[in-house]
C-alpha cells in the first residue's frame, strides 16, 4: 500500500487518486489479460511463437498454449466482472499478479532457451504486469479518504 500511495503522491495525486488509479490499472490489467488470453486460445502458435519462439509451433504445444490463454481469461473476466466491489476486484488482480509473477519466473528460469529480443520483451511484460497489478491491489487495499 505504501509503494502505490507513494507513487501516486510523487505524481501529485493524494489517497482518492490512488483508489482511482488502482481500479483503472486494475481493470486495465484485467482486460489485456483476457484479450491476450483470446489471443492464445484461437491462435495460440502466433501467441506461443511470441514467448518462446518458433518452438512454439505444433499441436502438442497449442493444448498447453490454449490453456493458459483459458487461464487468463479466467483471472481476467474474474477481475472485470468483480470490478464493482473493490474487495474482489483486489483479489482477482492479485491472483492475476501472481500469476504474472510465475510467468516471469518460468521465463528467467528458461531464458538462456529463448529467442535473444523475445526473453527480455516477454519478462519486461511479465514482471511489469505483475509489478502493475501487486501494486494496483495495495492500492486498492487502502481507504480513500
């Protein structure tokens, strides 16, 4: 909580910006989540090909790749259609983090087996989303006064 209040502060905002700033994130977070998890459900070689590179490709690798496009919609959908409860909404933003924040450890821990631009494209994306999203929830933990 203190790191979202901080930022939005250096930025000029007070507690009501936060909560303001939290939601949208939030929300904004969620819905690139079930667009991309779309993505990967109905074409999941091009959604594979941009994480991991031409391996991607083939039927065997599209069953896995469909499922975590299912998975981010679900996390995604979960958090927009929570949205008007800001309780829920921080759940669901905080299982989609931790879920970004397991994506970005899958691609560190694989890194030196992906394509050289991709790896630092997809774990700049992950940790970013999942950086977004953890603090979206601390804001979203807070009171607005």
């Amino acid at each position: 909580m203190r790191a979202a209040r901080a930022l939005v502060t250096r930025l000029g905002g007070d507690d009501r910006d936060v909560l303001r700033w939290s939601t949208w994130a939030g929300k904004g977070i969620a819905g690139m989540r079930v667009a991309l998890g779309a993505a990967a459900l109905v074409a999941p070689g091009l959604a594979g090909r941009a994480w991991i590179g031409p391996g991607a490709s083939g039927r065997d690798r599209a069953v896995t790749l469909r499922a975590l496009g299912g998975r981010d919609i679900a996390l995604g959908a979960g958090a927009l259609l929570g949205s008007s409860a800001r309780d829920e909404l921080r759940r669901w933003v905080v299982l989609g983090a931790t879920s970004d924040l397991v994506d970005a450890l899958a691609t560190t821990i694989g890194f030196g087996a992906l394509p050289r631009w991709r790896r630092w494209l997809v774990l700049a994306a992950c940790a970013g989303a999942a950086t977004g999203g953890f603090l979206a929830a601390a804001g979203l933990g807070q009171d607005a006064s």
